[in-house]
C-alpha cells in the first residue's frame, strides 16, 4: 500500500514532469517559427542570392529614390509635380557627370579659380518680388529662371532606321524578251499598233525604243516594258554605241511661267522644239539601224514588217498568236 507521502511525493514528480514538456514544446515552436521565414527566403531566392537590405541613412531613415514619383492617395495626386520631377531626374544627370569628372582629376575637393569665379558670378535661384494688394504679403520669393510649360514625351528621342529604300534604289529588272535588238510591239500611246527596236535598258527601268523614224515614224523615246509585247524577231545592235544616251538626256526643259495678268485667251500654247543634239542623236540611231536591217537575212521583208501595223481580225485568238 503506497502511503500519504509517497502519493504526494508522486504528484509532485508529475506536475513537475508537466511543466518541463510544456517548457519543450513552446521552445520548440519558437525555434520552427524563426526558421520558417529563412527557409522561404532561401527556397525563393536560391542558394547562392543573398537577400538585398533596404538602403538606410546616418540617422536610421529609409533612402527614396529622389527619380521616382509617388501617389499620395488614392486620388491620383502625386506627391512632387511634372516640372519638379524633370528637374531631379536632370539633377541625378549633372551630379553623374560632376562625380565622374572628380573621378578622372583624381581629387573631388580640388576647386580651380575658374569655377570659384563662375560661383561667385551664379545668379540665385529664387529673388524677392513686391506684390501689390493689402493681403498678399508685399513681397513674394519667385523663380529667376520658370521652368518650362511644356516637356519632351521622351528624354532622348528614338532612331528610327528606313528599312525600305527609295524607288530609285530598287533593282531594274527586264524581260528576257525584251533585250537590246529585239523588235517589240507598242500597246499603248501616241504610237499604238507600230513595231520598234529596242536599243538600250536605261537604269530608270524603262526601255529605248525607235522605229526606227524613217521606216514608220517611232522617234527615240522611253516606255515602259509592260507596255510592250516582245516579238522572236531580232537584229544585231553591238556596233551601235549609244553611252550618251541616259535618262538625264530625254529630261524636258520647264519653260518660264508668263505673267497671269494678261488675258488668258491671247496666249498660246508653244510647242517645245527638239534640240540639235536630240536630232544629231536620232540621225545616228536610224543609220546605225538601218544598216542592222541591211544586214540581215530577210531584210526586204523586215523592212516591210517593221512599217505594218499590228492589227487582229475576227476568229484571231490573241493567246494562241506567236510573236
């Protein structure tokens, strides 16, 4: 039989015991939730990353960004204005530039007479000005120098590259049925229906044409090559030299504007006359053509074929023509 003493003794062994794990169990809890937060961190950031501490002053404050700008309530009003928040970020430029021409001197605290000088001729920022009326003070600090009411949408504006080029710097290509000598067909224009030599691709994109202009009439003139349908007939133009003739030869002459206060209906139109050095250049072109035509096998019959006209009858089928 336990006794009095021993039933105590034993309670007292067990209250003790009691405290003890309640003392366990709240040390160990303390010690899981510290550890928690590191291990977030550490699963979040990574082994190697340490974690980045918010920049304080001397005085124990949090540094602010002075280029940022911040709401002060839910309204939408900022906490420093447009003009305000240009001149920071303007400050941070010149204090950048200062800092890194201290650094190349090799002493930030040098001061040369120049600067001293330019200090001493620095007009303030702010001057005194008297205001009129009973109530407004008299006299009012203002800017010597306002700041713009109007500012960049971009601090530095954007190059923009031209990807695509002028039509001027595209690539000419011609048809391979239409190359120097070929006899082509003109479709469109003053002379519709007649037959005329090719003579020259000219680096416009268009082609030279001539009739030649004593077999039917065709002068030298540019046209396009979708306005022309390439013939299988041929002639041999190698010996024929035409290096002068460019696009800057068949540029037309602006005549000068006469005075509009004269009556309309008198004036007339004037016809622009050929140069001599256009007529030089066609008489050389047909000789040189000509002799082409000469040469050739069927000359009797080209000649004839290069003053017809190219007309279609009825029951003609134009696609399944060869030219």
């Amino acid at each position: 039989m336990s006794t009095p003493s021993a039933k105590t003794a034993s309670a007292g062994a067990k209250a003790k015991t009691t405290t003890t794990t309640t003392t366990v169990v709240k040390t160990i809890t303390a010690t899981t939730k510290a550890a928690q937060p590191q291990q977030k961190l550490a699963s979040t950031l990574g082994a190697g990353s340490k974690v980045k501490k918010p920049k304080i002053t001397a005085s124990g404050k949090k540094v602010i960004n002075s280029h940022s700008n911040r709401s002060l309530n839910t309204n939408g009003l900022m906490r420093f204005s447009r003009g305000r928040m240009f001149h920071r970020r303007a400050l941070y430029r010149i204090n950048k530039w200062k800092g890194d021409q201290a650094k190349l001197q090799g002493d930030k605290t040098k001061k040369t007479a120049g600067s001293i000088q330019k200090k001493t001729q620095r007009k303030p920022a702010l001057t005194m000005k008297t205001v009129g009326g009973d109530r407004n003070g008299k006299q009012r600090l203002v800017r010597a120098k306002r700041f713009p009411r109007y500012y960049p949408t971009e601090e530095r504006p954007k190059k923009f590259s031209a990807k695509r080029k002028r039509f001027g710097d595209h690539p000419r290509r011609f048809r391979a049925t239409v190359a120097p000598g070929t006899v082509v067909i003109l479709v469109a224009g003053k002379h519709a229906g007649k037959r005329a030599v090719v003579v020259k691709h000219l680096s416009s994109g268009l082609l030279l044409v001539t009739g030649p202009h004593k077999l039917n009439g065709v002068p030298l003139r540019r046209v396009n090559q979708i306005y022309v349908i390439g013939t299988s007939t041929k002639l041999d133009l190698t010996s024929v030299k035409v290096d002068n003739l460019d696009d800057k030869f068949f540029k037309r002459v602006r005549v000068a504007k006469k005075n509009a206060d004269k009556d309309i209906f008198d004036s007339k139109k004037e016809k622009t006359q050929l140069s001599d050095e256009r007529r030089q250049a066609q008489r050389s072109i047909d000789t040189a053509i000509l002799s082409a035509i000469k040469a050739h096998t069927d000359s009797r019959l080209l000649r004839h074929y290069l003053k017809s006209r190219f007309q279609l009858w009825n029951g003609v089928l134009p696609h399944k023509l060869k030219f």
